[in-house]
C-alpha cells in the first residue's frame, strides 16, 4: 500500500475526503445487510453481490472493508457475539431481577435479526460457527464468574461444565 505522504503527492487536488463516519456508516449498512440476509437466506446464499446490494454499496466496498465474504462472516459473528455480550453483562450488573431475554431485546432493535442471524448460523455448522458458539460458553463463562462474586449465582463444583450446557440451552 501506499503512504499516505506519497498518495497525496502523487495525487492531484481533489475534493476533501468523506467523512471517518461515512466510512462507518456504510461498514455498519453492510455488516446489517449482511446479518439480515445470513438470517433469510444462509451463509450460502448470502453473496458479496447480493449483501453489497441490499446496502446499497459496491462490491469492492465490501471486499475493501471485510477482504472476503469469510471476513464478512466473520465480522457478523464478532458483532452478534458483541451485542449479545454487551446485553448479558448489563443485565448480569442488575443483580437479582436478572432477565437475560428482556435485557439482549432491550439493547439492541437488532435483537430479531440477530436470534434469527445466529439460529442460521448455529445450522449451517462449520469451523466458524465453532468458533463462535466457543466465544459465547467464554463469555457466559464471564458472566457466571461475575454472578458468583456478586452473590447472584451459586459457585457449583462444575462451573465451566454448567456454562456449557446453560449456553448450549440458550442457543
């Protein structure tokens, strides 16, 4: 790649660039589309081309933000996992009145798109998915260690072992 010294040298006057939030907001536009059409059609019939096109952007804007549809894939799974994360924690620092599903529907007005994003993915299986439903047992795991410091959860004898399955039923 070029510098930015160098690229600005060789290039002539033009108009001043867009906006860090622009770039932003069209990789958030993408990462929607992207979750909703995962959710509609699967990863498999979720192709940059038709992604790019529900966000209203080019293709090589996809590819420039994300380098593949695997890298795309990726970022939803990073995202989901995220949002869910954020909800979990913030209603984990509720203390008793816990309500997990009323705290992630709360957070986010993507609640819906993304349960049906994940339900898609959790199918369609694949090294990714792995990947990701370990990141969700390591962050409930999270949660669980913190519910025990708070006095909200019961330590139990298998903790990581409860973490699993609880993830596992909530998925």
């Amino acid at each position: 790649m070029f510098s930015h010294e160098a690229t600005a040298a060789a290039a002539p006057a033009a108009a001043p660039a867009a906006p860090a939030d622009d770039a932003s907001a069209g990789r958030d536009r993408i990462l929607t589309a992207a979750l909703a059409r995962v959710a509609e059609h699967g990863a498999a019939g979720a192709s940059v081309r038709a992604i790019a096109a529900d966000a209203g952007v080019s293709p090589a804007l996809v590819l420039h933000h994300f380098g593949s549809k695997d890298g795309l894939l990726a970022a939803c799974d990073e995202h989901v996992a995220a949002v869910l994360g954020a909800a979990k924690s913030d209603a984990m620092a509720r203390g008793p009145g816990l309500d997990v599903a009323a705290a992630v529907a709360a957070a986010s007005t993507e609640a819906a798109p993304l349960g049906a994003y994940l339900a898609r993915r959790l199918v369609e299986g694949g090294a990714a998915v792995t990947a990701l439903v370990d990141r969700l047992v390591d962050d409930a795991h999270g949660y669980v260690r913190a519910g025990i410091e708070s006095g909200l959860v019961r330590p139990s004898v298998h903790e990581r072992e409860r973490t699993v399955l609880l993830t596992l039923w909530s998925l």
